[in-house]
C-alpha cells in the first residue's frame, strides 16, 4: 500500500481524538513524573486517583450543583486531600528505608485495592456518564471531519496545564524549592527547607493533576471502577517515553501515545494495543533516560 493510499485513511476527527486521549494521558503521567522526580516514588496508586477524580466529578455534578467546571475542580481538588493525607500517612514513613523502592511500590499498589473496593462500595461496579458542558457540548465540522468542541476545550487546557506548570518550577519561590530538593534532598533540608511538608505538597499538586484528567475524562468515556487501570499502564509508558521527571517529556510522550491508539487501528487493525509498548521498547533500547530529562524540563 503506498503512502499517498495511506494519508485518505487519516482525518482530522482522528487526529483530534489523538490528542484529546493525549492531554488527559498527559495530566495523570505529569504527575506520575512529578511525583517521581521529586520524592523518587513510582506511585501505582495514580491511576486510582484519575478514577476517584471522575467519581467524585459524577457525584457533584449529580447530587451537588449542576456545573462540570465547579464539579472537575472539586473533584481534582478531593483527589489531591486524598494523595496528600496518603503520602503524610503512609509513604512519608517509607523514605528512609534500606528497601524503600520496593516498599513503596507494595504500599501504592495496595492503596490501588482499597481505592477501588472503596468506589465499588460506594458507587458499586456498574458504568455513569455525564455529558460535555452545554456551552462546549457543540459538533465541529473541519476539514470532512465532525468531532465534539469538548474535545478541543481539553487540549487547550492541556497546553496550559504545561505552560503554567512550567511557570510554577521555574519562576516561583516554591518552584525552586522543589528543584533543589529533587536534586539534593539532604542539602535542602540542612539549608532549612521543611523536605517532608514540601514533598506532600508536591505529592498533593501531582495528585491534583490526576483528579482533573479523571474530571476531564468524565464526558469523554464511560467511569467504571476498571477506568483507572489502563490509564495506568498508559501513564508508565508515556513517563518512560519522556523520560522520569520531565514535564516536556510527558507532554510529547502523551501526545505520541494518544496519537497511536487513536491512528494506530488505522492501519493495524489487529494487534494496535501493541503499538505504544513496541514505541516503549524502542526508546528503552536507543535511549534509556527517555527523549526528555530532568525536573522542571
């Protein structure tokens, strides 16, 4: 099949579907990295919080105040008390251990099983959704192509999740902060910096960050309690990608990832789940630390 045979299979909606699956990858694996490069913890629980995230948004929306905007920053909010009494009550402990990598993957992963049984026990294990804000709950037709307005509010708030992110390690007080503790944790807490209530602060703004992907997810796919394990597993890849610890990383890894499951079937009707893993391997085998590197990058 030549390429010109090829690009006819391709329209915008796809392209656009790409991304939108891209900048919610990008707000859960931004705070997967976040989380990692600064406190070292591969948190296995963040998938956990993207559900909760969109439980909670359903549950506001539903039974509080008929706004998503309100409900998402609710939601996104509820989930990052959630991580930071987690991280105050349970990781913290874990840092000083001899085995403490090991430790802590067992201890995220167990808060994994009580998230779940929690929602089930809450909502139980059948599937809600809402609809896309009224004023965004639109159709856009471009280029032959007809796709949800939703979907670009969401790519939009992607873009400036990462500008204001940016801003915030490079040009605030706290941000600085943040960098030289991931560089030199005893060095910062002998220059006095307060290290364990910096790292739950950086553990509640990556659990934020979660929340507000479950939030945005919300309108977009069904919320089930099985929503936050492919994420997962789709976060990992993105954050190997880009490389632990960097912001740049995870938006480009994202972007890439969400453009694969979306153009993948596409052209490998059979076996597209396995395009993102194949794309893993081969930035693990020609670059090990990931395109991108570094907190704050």
């Amino acid at each position: 099949m030549s390429l010109t045979s090829l690009v006819p299979l391709i329209g915008i909606s796809d392209v656009v579907i790409g991304l939108s699956l891209g900048s919610r990858l990008f707000l859960i694996a931004v705070g997967l990295s976040l989380i990692f490069g600064v406190l070292g913890v591969l948190n296995f629980a963040h998938g956990g919080f993207y559900m909760l995230g969109a439980y909670v948004t359903l549950a506001v929306v539903s039974n509080v105040i008929d706004n998503f905007w309100i409900a998402a920053v609710v939601g996104a909010l509820a989930v990052g008390i959630v991580g930071a009494v987690i991280e105050f009550s349970a990781i913290r402990r874990l840092y000083d251990r001899v085995d403490s990598d090991l430790d802590q993957l067992i201890v995220t992963f167990g808060f994994v099983l009580v998230i779940h049984e929690t929602v089930r026990f809450i909502w139980g294990s059948g599937s809600y959704s809402i609809d896309p804000p009224d004023v965004f709950n639109f159709s856009v037709t471009f280029g032959g192509s007809t796709f949800n307005a939703y979907r670009l509010v969401v790519i939009g708030l992607a873009v400036a999740v990462l500008i204001g992110l940016w801003l915030f390690i490079t040009r605030t007080y706290f941000g600085s902060l943040v960098r030289g503790t991931s560089s030199d944790r005893e060095m910062a807490a002998m220059l006095g910096v307060d290290v364990p209530r910096l790292y739950t602060g950086v553990f509640f703004l990556g659990s934020v960050l979660a929340g507000l992907g479950g939030a945005l997810s919300a309108p977009l796919q069904s919320t089930s309690p099985a929503l936050g394990d492919q994420v997962i597993i789709d976060a990992f890849i993105v954050v190997v990608i880009g490389g632990l610890g960097s912001m740049s990383g995870a938006f480009v890894g994202a972007m890439l990832i969400g453009m694969m499951q979306s153009l993948g079937p596409q052209f490998i009707s059979a076996g597209s789940i396995a395009i993102p893993f194949l794309a893993m391997v081969i930035v693990l085998l020609i670059r090990p630390e990931g395109l991108f590197g570094g907190i704050g990058e």
